[in-house]
C-alpha cells in the first residue's frame, strides 16, 4: 500500500483523510489576515494550509487579458482588472518563512502552489509537499521543475483531458513517485449549476489508470456534498478554500469554505470514512455481538415439558433473548421428535443438551 508522509501525516489510499485549507488569496494582502485564517483552518479540523505563490507578470499578460474585451466565468465579477487583481493576491516572498512558522506554531503543515521557477526555488526550503494547479497541467516545464524537486507533489486536473493528465502525470512520474491525484472542476463561479460538471465518477477512471496512485478532490463548491461522494470513490485528500467571511470583496471568498461550513464537513466526511473501512465482508460486527443475544430469538418451551416428552412443534414459542447455548428458530425442525431428558419449565430454553 502506497504511503505518502507530508510533514508529521502519513497518508495512503486507505486514509486517514487529509484536508487542505486553501487561503489561496483570502488573505487580502494582510499578513496578519493570514495568520487568523491559519488559526481557524486548525481548529475547524484541516491538516493543512496551501497558499498560492506567483508574480503578476509572471502568471498573466496583461495585454492578454485587456484583449479579450470583456471578463470572462468567475472575472466577470472582478471590480479591478485581471492584472491588478492578481498583484494584489500576490504574495511578498518574506511571508513564506513568517507562514511557514506560524503553521508550525498551530501545528498546521504549510506548503504552496508556487506558479514560476522564482517561486518554486523561493519555497523550496520551507516546504514539505508542492501543489500544481490545474491552470499549470499543460506547462511541463513547471511539473518537471517541481518534480525535480523530488518531493510529494499534488496535482489538480481541473478544465483538462485525461490526455492532458496523461502528460502531466508522465512528466511527474519520471522524477517522483509520491504523487497525489486530484479530480477537479474549475469553475469558481459559486453557481448551484457546478454540481452537475463535478464528475466525481473520474475518480474510478483515474484509479483504473494509476492503481497505485492517492486521489483526491480538489472542489469549488459551496457544500461538502461532493467531498462525501468523492469518499465514497476512495479520495482521501480534499482540497477546498478556506476564508471566516464569504462576504468579503476578493476573487476567493465567494466559493470557500467558512468555519462554520468546513467544521461540518470534517465531521461529516470522517463518519462517512468510518462508515466504509470495513472491507465489504456480511458479518456480525464487533460492536453487533451483545445485540445478537438481546435481539435474536431462541426455542422456548411454551408449556411445562416433563423429562420424556416427545418434542412436537405446539411446545415451541420462539423468544428473545437468545444466550449461549439457545437454538435459533431454524433448528426447530432438526428437533421436533426429540425425546427430553428433563423436566423443562414454560419459558426456559430448550437445547441440544436436553436430548437422550
């Protein structure tokens, strides 16, 4: 079984589940923001805070966009523009120690999506696991970058085909083995409609392909629903972006996760985990055993038998509880005809033992 270790967690198909916060660009420029969202991310359960790592210039063309004429899905409801937006996400390079420590105080791993070379070797001391978004899947000279690296890396498939999953996971492949797999659908737009494009059943596609392979979910939904079905599939990484205010102006609070929501998701998702480790098999459950005895019922006698009787079925009454020793129901028919070798009282088990 594929074992992957991110900082103190080890994690494999079989769980335990591990839950990235991703505060991505909630922090709103404020490094102390970042640090409360730190804060809430731990007690609302997560394993993990991701950031994002990039440069303006280095991750849009700001002709490029101002080319298309208008904003575009999720943009649409930027008030600045794509260029200013993302400056203003952009993380200073001096916050990665300053994050990094401050997980450490809350016991939080903290890693990043860094999104150019600069960033990758910026973080690079302070990481124990890269991200590779979906927007980068096709850049193999990124993946292979980070690859090098030789550390976990986790890679989200969002608005790609399995021939651009292929690739990525190919160029990954030939310089790492701890990679993680996350089905994705990008589209950060909150609509209710998404739920319909999530395709949680790429997960049985992806598992046919890399049986060896962690998967996971990468979701942008306002609900923890598609986490549970996602589960269901045998994901056990869940990334989701985390903030404490969807109201706040900014181009990831809108679709995160808040205390509250990501709370009941936890809860959730690790009954949901309980509920299936078991390995499929119909048995009496440990915790079945007492409610056997108490539940099930046994053959009684339903008058005073003297010792000598010839059992007939108007002698049986069929009664919970059945302790050791008692017959089922079932095996009436093996001892109807049987001759009792005691006096047995109205109500009182009849058993093998009380046969000649």
């Amino acid at each position: 079984m594929k074992k992957i270790k991110i900082g103190n967690i080890s994690i494999s198909q079989n769980g335990p589940l591990f839950f990235i916060a991703d505060i991505a660009a909630n922090h709103d420029g404020d490094i102390n923001r970042a640090y409360k969202l730190i804060e809430l991310a731990k007690e609302s359960g997560a394993h993990a805070a991701k950031f994002q790592n990039f440069q303006a210039d280095k991750i849009v063309s700001k002709s490029g966009f101002e080319s298309l004429n208008r904003k575009m899905s999720h943009q649409a409801s930027w008030k600045k523009s794509v260029y200013e937006t993302y400056k203003d996400a952009s993380i200073p390079f001096d916050w990665t120690k300053k994050l990094k420590k401050k997980c450490d105080e809350v016991g939080l791993e903290y890693f990043t999506s860094p999104y150019d070379f600069e960033s990758v070797d910026k973080v690079e001391p302070f990481v124990s696991v890269y991200k590779i978004g979906s927007g980068d899947i096709t850049w193999l000279d990124i993946i292979e970058y980070i690859a090098k690296k030789k550390k976990p890396v986790i890679i989200s498939t969002g608005a790609s085909s399995i021939e651009d999953v292929k690739r990525a996971m190919n160029t990954l492949k030939k310089h790492v083995n701890d990679i993680i797999l996350l089905q994705c659908n990008t589209n950060y737009t909150a609509s209710a409609e998404n739920f319909k494009y999530i395709n949680l059943n790429v997960l049985k596609s992806f598992k046919q392909e890399y049986p060896d392979i962690i998967l996971g979910l990468s979701d942008h939904t306002s609900s923890h629903s598609t986490v549970l079905g996602a589960i269901a599939l045998g994901a056990t990484v869940f990334e989701k972006h985390f903030t404490d205010d969807n109201n706040r102006d900014g181009p990831d609070h809108k679709f995160a996760m808040n205390p509250k929501t990501w709370r009941e998701m936890i809860d959730r998702a690790n009954e949901l985990f309980l509920a299936l480790r078991n390995d499929g098999l119909k048995i009496v459950e440990e915790n079945e055993k007492e409610s056997v005895i108490l539940q099930r019922r046994a053959i009684r006698a339903k008058f005073d038998l003297k010792a000598g009787s010839i059992l007939d079925y108007n002698d049986f009454d069929f009664l919970r509880p059945i302790p050791e020793g008692g017959l089922p129901p079932y095996k009436a028919p093996e001892i109807i005809g049987k001759k009792i070798m005691k006096d047995i009282k109205k109500g009182e088990l009849i058993s093998l033992n009380d046969f000649i």
